[in-house]
C-alpha cells in the first residue's frame, strides 16, 4: 500500500510540470493577411510608346484617317513629369477642289504629364497631360486652279508650314512588368495667326492651317523602365 502511495505520488510530480507548461504556453500566432495597397510605385521611371490611331472632327476634317507616332516621358515617383509627342496623319481628309489629295499633318508636342499609378506596383495609370508646340500642313495643289489665268496653268505646287499649336488630353496606361499598353484621347489646335506669305499656295496653306483643330485617339505598345 505504501508503494503504491509512493508510485502515485511520483506520477504526479512528474505529470504537473508538463501540465502546467501546457497551461501557460501562449497559443500560436495566426499570419495575418495585409490588404492590397490601392496607391502604386513610387519609382521614377521612363515611359516609350509607339502607336496607331485615327483623327477627326474639329473645324476642318471631313472625314476620320490613320495616324501614327510615338511618345516618351518621364515621370517623377510615377506621379508627374514631362513627355514628347511626335503624331502624324499621311492623309488629312480635307474638302477643297483646290487640292490634288488630302494633306499631310504633323504634330510636335511638349507637355507635362500627371498620372495616378494604382494596384501594388502602380500597374495602372490614368493620366491627364498637356502642352505647346508645333502643328504643320503640308499641300499640293493644282496650279490651273490655284492661279487662274497665270501662266501656270500646268502641273502643281507644294507648300508646307508649321504654326504654333497647343494639345490637351488624357487616358490609361496599363503595365505587366515593364511592357503595357497607352491608350489616349488627345484635341489639337494651331495657333489662328496669319503669316506672311508671297506665294499663291503658301496663301492657301496658311488659310487652311490658322486655326485648325481636330481630335485624335491612340493606342500602343509601351515600355517603361
């Protein structure tokens, strides 16, 4: 009977530690789940674009045409900076029996551009931007037309001149990694001043260049780093 008393006794002892370890151990820490960041990258970083587009309305286009062009800019912590814009149109649809085709349009741009970058590495990015620059027209027309009853009255001329423009615009720009894609909406205009011109198609030109405006709406493959 003593024995078996002894025999208790030690189990207990021996049990109670564990126990009272098993008691006091803190119960394990469950990971917790940080939620998605809605503001992006705050990295300063380059962006180039080439795209395609078409162009139309404003005072003086007919009928929408293809376009093309680039874009490259800069942005500081992905939020705001400044970009060039090359855009051109082969074949501006303007009505006038004058003209032997459709004109040539050109536009150079310099603007500051301010985007929003959201998701967890600012993969998205809305933007708005806008800027000064240069708006050019190139014409050829015939000469029977252009000067009746000169002495030209065969064959054609040439003319072309660039203005003074502005442009306004906006859209998104979307990345995976480093390549994405731009899409923009973008209203041109040159400036309304006449310039002096001593030639019959430079007169021509200039009154169809003073003051165009027409839209234009891109979309390309972008690379940013």
């Amino acid at each position: 009977m003593r024995m078996s008393a002894y025999v208790i006794a030690a189990a207990l002892c021996a049990g109670l530690p564990g126990a009272a370890l098993a008691q006091s151990a803190p119960p394990a820490a469950v990971p917790s789940t940080a939620p998605a960041p809605i503001a992006g990258t705050t990295q300063s970083h380059w962006v180039a674009t080439g795209f395609v587009g078409s162009n139309w309305g404003g005072n003086t286009a007919t009928d929408a045409s293809a376009t093309f062009g680039g874009q490259v800019a800069w942005l500081w912590r992905g939020v705001f900076g400044g970009e060039g814009i090359a855009d051109f149109a082969p074949s501006f649809d303007i009505n006038n029996i004058i003209l032997t085709e459709n004109p040539r349009t050109n536009a150079f741009m310099g603007n500051a551009i301010f985007a929003l970058p959201l998701g967890g590495e600012g993969q998205w990015q809305p933007y708005v931007s806008g800027g000064l620059g240069t708006i050019g027209l190139k014409v050829t027309a015939f000469n029977a037309l252009l000067l009746p009853g000169g002495t030209l009255l065969t064959g054609t001329s040439t003319n072309d001149e660039y203005k003074f423009g502005t442009d306004v615009g906006g859209g998104l720009m979307g990345f995976h990694g480093i390549i994405g894609f731009r899409a923009d909406v973008r209203w041109f205009k040159a400036s309304n001043n006449i310039t002096t011109q001593t030639t019959a198609i430079g007169l021509l030109n200039d009154s169809l260049l003073t003051g165009i405006d027409f839209w234009r709406a891109n979309l390309g493959i972008s690379v940013r780093w």
